[in-house]
C-alpha cells in the first residue's frame, strides 16, 4: 500500500473498532434504545444534507423498499440488538460477535439463493461458527451454574442479543444486496438512518423508560464521537476503501475492527475477556478469512 492508503487503513480500522467502545461509554448512562434513537436524530440530518450537497440521486421506486429494509434490520435492528448488549457485556466481546455477520450472510446465500460454498468456504464456515460457538457456549454455561439468575445469565442474554444483531444485520445486507449496485450509497446511508431513527424512536418510546436528562462528559464526547466519526466519517471511509481496496482487502481490513474494540476496551474501560472469548474470536476471525479468501477465489475465477 501507498503510505496515505496505509493511513486510510488504519483510519478505518480503528474507526469502526472504537465504534463499539463509544457505544458502551453511553449505554452505561443512558437507556440504550434511547441512545440510540437520539444517535440515529442526530447522524441522518447530517447524512440528508451530505446526500444534498453531493447531489445523490433518489433510489427508484423499486429499490426503495430494499434501503427502508435495510434500515429496519441491517441498521436499526442491528445496533438496538448490539447496544443493548453492550450494556450488558464487554464492547470487544460484542464487538467479536459482531463479526460473525458475514458467516449468516454466506449461509443465507447457500440457503435462500442456492449458491453452493467452496469446499474452502466450508471449512472458513465451520470454524467460524466453532467461534461462534465458543464466545456463546461459555456463557451460557455460566448461566447454567448460576441457576438463580444474576451474572451468569446477564452474560448469557447479551451474548444472544448480539447474535441476533448479527442475523438482523445480515438479513437487511442480504435484502439489499441486489439494489446496491444501482442505489447512490450517501442516499442508501440517509434512507436507512432516517428508517434507523423512526424505529428507535418508537422502541424507546415503548421500551426504554424516560428519556435521559443529563450525562457526564464522557458520555457526551463518546456520543459525539458516534454520530460525526462513526455515522458520517466511518461511512466515508467504507465507501472510498470500496472504491480504492478490492473487495478481499476490504474485507480483510474488517477484520481487524473486533480485536481493536478488544484492546481499547482493555485500555480504556478495563474490560476483561476470558481465554474462552478471546479463542472463541480467534476461531471466528479465521474462519471469516477463509471465507473471504474463497469468495475472492471464485470471484477471480469468474472474472477469467
């Protein structure tokens, strides 16, 4: 790499790593849905008048139900899911997690679109899902012998939460994924914001209790952080490493975003992984670069 794409890089890695991180520094003050309804009224005015000034064009009729889809699950239903969670376990644990949303995705396709893996596809998938199994099997255990409820079963409720923010991720992605090619991605960014925004809205309306009053300032700067760093300029950045990566670079940057959330949610909240987790991400990371390696393969091979 060039050294401003190597800056790029590293941007965008620790960028979507710290994501994770600031998300937890406000869950811990604030109800989470209510955190994030007001990330989501405050990100897609700036993403609306971003999408104006770059004059991007309106998705069609057609594909617009796909991007309010995308909003409802890819987004919306994603970090209510992974927020939540966060206020419950470790943000680098979440964060690991998080990562096996490609793995629902390629089993998705293989279900849904009968697209049939590699035999090295498979192989990226079993030991994906062996990590999945780990980070969540440890938890639950841990559930188990503290059978009256308490700490074990607070562990074992956000690591199912952020499980299922990972199948509503991928289901919004799998939605979508024939309209992106044809839809202006700043426009595909505000219409899943403003969707993102109505849900949470209604959810911490319902669910989240009062809506928050005050906070400390680390709380505020975190929530600054998410709105212009993560929702505006971590987008940015996805979408010019789309335009200046290949698609396996890409992906391989991705990867290294969880165990960043990792070491600064040991630096910075002294949060604390077990050897459980931190194998159980490691199985998971590997099994997702075998992954995108067979899709780069059969990408190339279907380019020959």
């Amino acid at each position: 790499m060039k050294p401003a794409d190597l800056v790029l890089a590293a941007a965008f890695v620790v960028i979507w790593g710290a994501a994770f991180n600031a998300a937890r520094f406000v869950v811990l003050e604030w109800p989470p849905f209510w955190a994030l309804a007001i990330r989501f009224l405050l990100t897609a005015p700036l993403l609306l008048a971003i999408a104006v000034a770059t004059r991007s064009r309106m998705p069609a009729r057609a594909d617009r139900g796909r991007v309010a889809l995308l909003g409802l699950l890819g987004t919306g239903g994603y970090l209510s899911l992974s927020w939540w969670a966060t206020a419950l376990i470790p943000s680098g644990l979440v964060a690991l997690i998080s990562a096996a949303t490609p793995l629902v995705v390629a089993l998705g396709e293989a279900i849904f679109l009968r697209r049939r893996p590699s035999g090295l596809a498979w192989i990226g998938l079993a030991l994906g899902w062996a990590g999945v199994a780990l980070l969540g099997g440890v938890r639950l255990a841990g559930q188990l012998q503290d059978h009256a409820g308490g700490h074990g079963a607070t562990e074992a409720l956000g690591v199912l939460l952020a499980l299922l923010g990972a199948v509503s991720q991928a289901a919004g992605l799998l939605v979508f994924a024939p309209a992106r090619g044809r839809v202006d991605l700043w426009t595909a960014s505000t219409g899943q914001s403003l969707v993102s925004a109505a849900l949470l809205l209604v959810l911490a309306v319902l669910f989240g209790g009062p809506p928050p009053t005050s906070a400390s300032t680390q709380a505020w700067l975190a929530l600054a952080f998410s709105v212009t760093v993560v929702g505006v300029g971590g987008y940015a950045l996805l979408f010019i490493m789309l335009r200046r990566f290949n698609p396996s670079t890409a992906a391989a940057l991705q990867l290294l975003a969880p165990p960043v959330a990792a070491v600064i949610g040991w630096a910075v909240l002294d949060e604390v992984l077990g050897w459980a987790d931190l194998g159980g991400g490691i199985l998971t990371l590997a099994g997702l670069s075998l992954l995108f390696r067979a899709q780069s393969k059969a990408r190339a091979a279907g380019k020959a």
